[in-house]
C-alpha cells in the first residue's frame, strides 16, 4: 500500500463536512432552549442538502476504479445510491422528530448532533471497502443509535430500549469482530478485493477457520438487519425508544446494515457464493415466517411495526440471496421504497401519539377516518403498500425481489415470500378495519398539531404512490449503481 | 533447560493466555465491583505480556499505561463513588440461565473443535508483522505509527469521530435535566 495522496482527502468532502456539521450542531444547540431548538434542526437539514449537493459534485465525477485511502473508500455508483436513501431518511427523521423533541423538553442540539454524527458512519459503511473501517463505521452509527434510544430518559421504557440495545449490540459487534479477526487470521487481509482474491486458498488450507470466521461475520451482520433468529432486541427497542428514533433505526440502520451486508457478501466473500447462499436463504425463510406471524398476535402498533420491519428484513435477503444483477437492483428499489413507506408510516403514528405512550394500540386507532380522514388515508396507502398491493412502491419492490429469486432457481424462498406477505394483509388491515369500519369513543377530530409533520407525510404517501405508479426512474437509477458480481 | 531454551516462548505464551482468559472470567463472575476491576487489571497486563512475547513492544508499553494505568483509575473511582452494593443480590440471567449455558457451552465446543485442528503450518504469520515497514526492519513504534497513519488512517479518524460520540452520549444520559 503506498502513501496516501492528498487529493484523495478532497474525495471526503461530504462526509468531513457532515461530522463538522455535527459539532457545529452541538455547539449552537448548548447557547439557549428556546431559539437553539428550531435552529438547530434548521442548520442539520440544510448541512443534509449540503452532503447530498456535496456528493454528487465531489463523489460522482470520482465514480469508478480502485478504492481510495490505502484501499478503504469505495466511491461507486452503489455507494452512491445508499448514501442518497440515508440522507432522506435522516432528513426525514430530523423533520419527524422537531415536535417530539421540543415537548419533551429534552435537549435539542445532541439529538440531532447525535443523528449527523449517526448519518456520518452510515456514509462511511456505504463506502467501506475494508472489514475494518466498516466495523468502526457501523460502531459509530451503532453507539449514536443507543444513546438516542435512550434520550427520553425520565420514561423508562426508553431506559430499557437503551440498555437493552446497547448491551445486544455489543455483543453483535464483538461477533462480528471475532469474525473479522478469524478472517485475518486466515487470509492475512481485511480488505475486501484482496479478500476474495486470498479466500479459496485459505479456503484449500484452513477451510474451517474461513468457515468459522466468515459465518461468524454474517451473524453479526444478520444482528444489525435484525434478521430471525438474531432479532430478540427488535421489538423491545422499537416500542421503547422515542418513536422517531424508531422510524430511524427502522430505515436508516436497516438499510446501512445492508449497505454492508451486501457489499461484504458480494465483494469480500464472492468466492464462498454457494456456501453463503445457503445460509442467508435459511435466514431469509426464517425471517420472513417469524416475523410475520409474530406481527399478527401483536395489539401494540409500534411493536406490530418492529416485527414487520423483521419481516420486511427477510424479503429483502431474497433478493441478497439471487446474488444476479436483478436481485441487487431489486434490493436499493426496494430499501428506497421501504424507507418512504416505513418513515411515512411513523409520522402518522408520531400524530397520533400522546404523552406516556397512549395511542399505540389498534384500538387507538379506532373511527380515525371519521376523526381525521387525511390521516386515515395516508395511513391507508402506507399499509397497503406495506403489504405490498398496488399501486403502491411496495408492490414493484416485492414482485422485483421476488422475479429475481425465481430467475436464479430461488423459486421456493419466492414462493413462501408470496405467501407471508398474504399473511402480513391480516395485521397491515387490522389497522384499516379499525380506522374504517369502528367507532371512536369520542368524535372529536383530530387536530394535526404540525404541518410540517403533515406535509412530510403527505410526500411520503406521494412518493410510495408514483413509485407504484411509475417505477421506471428509479430501477434505471438503480441499475446504473450496481457492484460487480460474485 | 534444553527445553525451556526451545519452548519458552510457548511455554510463556500459554502462562499468559491462561492468564488473561481466567482473569476475564473473574471480571464477570465475582461479586465484588472492586475484585472485577483488579481481575480486568490482571487481563489487560497479561495482554501486555503476550504483546511482549510478538515483539510488539510499543503496542505493550501502551497497554500497560493506558489500559493498565488510565482506564483502570477512572474504574475504580467509578465504582468508589457510585453505590454498587445492590448488584450483589440482583440475578442477571434469572429464567434463561439453562438456555444461555447450553449456548454458551456449544460456541465455546465449535470455537474449540476449529482451533484444536488448526494446522498451525498452514497458515503462515506474516514474520516480524510488527517491525518492519515496507521489508525495512525498523523498531516497534515506528512500524505501529506506519500501521495507524498510514494504512488505516480513515479508520484512526472515524474512532475519533466515535469517540467524541461516547462522549457525548455519556454527559447526555448521565446529567441531571
């Protein structure tokens, strides 16, 4: 590895300018209360535009050739892809969370220094070319996650959420870092190309510490997807920490732990193709089948929603599993549709929400149509698309995913995604038949206590409709992000 | 003596092995915060010593003063100041303790059935790893410094980013609002 170029520092520009943001964002939050809050969120979202104008005028002229940095930073059109649905998802959260965070009094500046600093490793874990560099990215999105799970820290649900994920995910970590090492051991490399191109004579000599170490990296990272049976920490984290934290962890950590997953599997592991295959359609199957009938027996949205995001893990390890140039443009629409759907999803559950957690049964959501019938209808489309009808973004994105499963002789993993998302029509229509077809207790509308809430929503539900309608603008997008395949 | 002339090095590898393993088992398993805090104290030195044995002798002095020193004072003064008698009583696993040592049992059982028939020839350690830059053999620090500045120099700044956070997050979660 030769010395390191200072233009290649320049290539950075986006993600140093998101970390300064960061400090910037702790710094102004710490002058007063009342002015510091709206400023603060202010000053995260247009720094969010800055990193998206910065990556796509610094980053996507560098597309293409050798990783950067001794071989860490990947800038490919991949890369690029995930960063653009990282961005929106933590803008969106940042808008989601304005309300949430001022009623509770909580201070604003960490919060949201917490979410870029949060959003800076997802960046990175898109780039990551180096099993190491991944790893410390992921802890720094992972440890920022934990602290804002327990931000509410009077409540203590938030508490538990907090503890319990912190202690679970260090656990993942240090598996999937014993994994690493075991890698290293046997390869004498952690970056990715030389990775693969070292595996099948390690693999000749030492094929049960490769093996050893390589399934101990996937477990972990089947931990940060929340994949069955690595999931136990989902629902309780998801019910107890703030809920636009939820939508967070739901969308941003899901599809940056995938990010990762993919970019591993695919690169790094591209010579052990047949063996992975096999794990991660067993996961997959699994996934899929828990998390689904676990949502049904579920009277708690928010947990409903953990045990779906599970479910929706699993659809999306289908389209992993395909390992073929349709499945990997099927996975970035998807995730891209997912996150719209999943963030628009929790605005309307954050509306509804009232202080000590109240409104997050089905039975809360009772006569909604009549009590607020924008609400309704936005919460309607979100759960079609959830389980996946037209036409909706939801819909595309499964039968992609699941086109590439059939294509590549993955028929029967297709075949048992069909038939959980039927059963996921059971739980997602719940909700509907209580907004539409039961009477509330009290009459009384609803007020809609933001508007800018209000507006989020509406173009989440805008965009998961012109997704289902029109598609064709981003699989093309999607198309042209692709990795090289094993 | 012909033996230990050969075999010492192994021989002391294995002392502070078992060292370092039955010390970290101590950490998690004794009642006492303040006998955990002197067995992670005995772990991290017997660390140093196996760093020692690979000629890493920065990377040892490091832990040493760091570890050994820094790390270990900000403990014990934690655990003198914060009121920790509760935890003596209080059950951790409770209802899951069977199924966390059966699990426990069969990882330790898989990780020990691959290392016991690793074939140790196999695998060739990259000799002198730890003092050598670019085939020229120069001292410890040097090559550590080669290692932290150069190679892995996007990783080095992201931990510093990491743990600006952890700091962060402990004012956040610890101050009284």
């Amino acid at each position: 590895m030769g010395a390191i170029e200072p233009r290649e520092f320049l290539l950075l520009a986006p993600e140093i300018f998101l970390a300064v943001a960061g400090m910037v964002v702790l710094a102004v939050g710490s002058i007063g209360r009342g002015l510091a809050h709206r400023t603060t969120a202010l000053i995260s979202l247009v720094s969010l535009a800055v990193v998206g104008a910065l990556v796509l005028t610094v980053q996507g002229p560098a597309v293409g050739g050798e990783a950067i940095l001794a071989g860490m930073f990947m800038i490919d059109g991949y890369a690029l892809f995930w960063k653009g649905i990282f961005l929106l998802a933590t803008a969106l959260t940042i808008v989601l969370s304005m309300r949430f965070v001022e009623e509770g009094g909580y201070p604003a500046g960490e919060f949201y220094a917490l979410l870029l600093f949060a959003t800076t490793g997802m960046l990175f874990m898109a780039s990551g070319f180096n099993l190491l560099s991944i790893w410390i990215s992921l802890e720094l999105m992972a440890l920022s996650s934990y602290i804002l799970a327990g931000y509410f820290k009077r409540e203590r649900r938030s508490n538990e959420a907090a503890l319990k994920y912190f202690i679970l995910g260090a656990l993942s970590s240090g598996i999937l870092l014993y994994g690493i090492s075991l890698l290293y051991g046997a390869t004498g490399t952690v970056q990715l190309t030389e990775l693969a191109a070292r595996l099948p004579a390690a693999m000749a000599a030492e094929g049960m510490l490769v093996s050893l170490g390589w399934l101990l990296l996937a477990i972990g990272l089947f931990f940060k997807v929340a994949a069955v049976p690595f999931h136990v920490w989902t629902p309780d984290v998801y019910v107890g920490a703030p809920t636009p934290v939820t939508a967070f962890l739901a969308v941003g950590s899901k599809a940056a732990a995938f990010a990762i997953l993919v970019r591993i599997l695919y690169q790094g592991l591209a010579p052990l193709l047949v063996e992975w295959q096999i794990v991660v359609a067993a996961v997959a199957v699994v996934t899929m089948i828990w998390g689904n009938l676990a949502a049904v027996t579920q009277s708690n949205v928010k947990r409903m929603l953990a045990y779906s995001s599970i479910a929706h893990a699993g659809y999306v390890l289908i389209g992993v599993l395909a390992a073929t140039e349709d499945g990997l443009w099927a996975v970035l629409f998807y995730m891209l549709a997912y996150s719209f759907i999943t963030l628009g999803t929790f605005a309307t559950v954050i509306l509804l929400e009232r202080r000590e957690y109240a409104g997050e049964t089905y039975a809360d959501y009772a006569g909604l149509a009549r009590r607020s019938p924008f609400l309704a209808a936005m919460m309607l489309i979100f759960m079609l698309a959830l389980t996946g009808i037209p036409p909706t973004g939801g819909f595309f994105g499964k039968v992609y995913l699941f086109a590439a499963a059939v294509q590549s002789g993955w028929t029967w993993v297709a075949v048992v995604g069909v038939l959980m998302s039927a059963v996921s029509l059971y739980y997602y229509m719940g909700i509907v038949v209580y907004m539409y077809l039961r009477d509330a207790e009290d009459d009384t509308p609803t007020p809609l206590p933001s508007r800018l809430l209000a507006g989020a929503i509406g173009l989440c539900a805008v965009i998961t409709v012109l997704l289902g309608i029109l598609p064709g603008p981003i699989v093309e997008l999607a198309k042209a992000s692709l990795l090289q395949l094993p | 003596m012909e033996f230990l002339v050969q075999h010492g090095a192994d021989l002391l590898f294995y002392v502070f092995a078992v060292g370092a393993l039955a010390a970290a088992v101590g950490v998690i398993t004794l009642r006492n915060p303040m006998y955990c805090a002197i067995s992670l104290l005995v772990c991290f030195l017997c660390v140093a010593a196996l760093f020692l044995l690979r000629h890493a002798e920065f990377l040892a002095l490091v832990q040493v003063f760091v570890y050994g020193g820094g790390i270990m004072v900000l403990f014990l003064f934690v655990i003198m100041l914060v009121n920790l008698h509760r935890l003596r009583e209080s059950s951790v696993f409770g209802e899951y303790a069977p199924m966390a040592v059966v699990l426990a049992v069969l990882l330790v059982a898989l990780v020990l059935f691959v290392f016991l028939n690793y074939d140790q020839q196999a695998v060739a350690a990259a000799p002198g790893a730890f003092v050598s830059v670019e085939g020229q053999v120069v001292g410890n620090s040097e090559a550590v410094a080669w290692t932290l500045y150069r190679d892995y120099l996007l990783p080095f700044e992201i931990a510093s980013v990491f743990l600006l956070v952890a700091m962060v997050g402990a004012v956040v979660l610890g101050r009284k609002s």
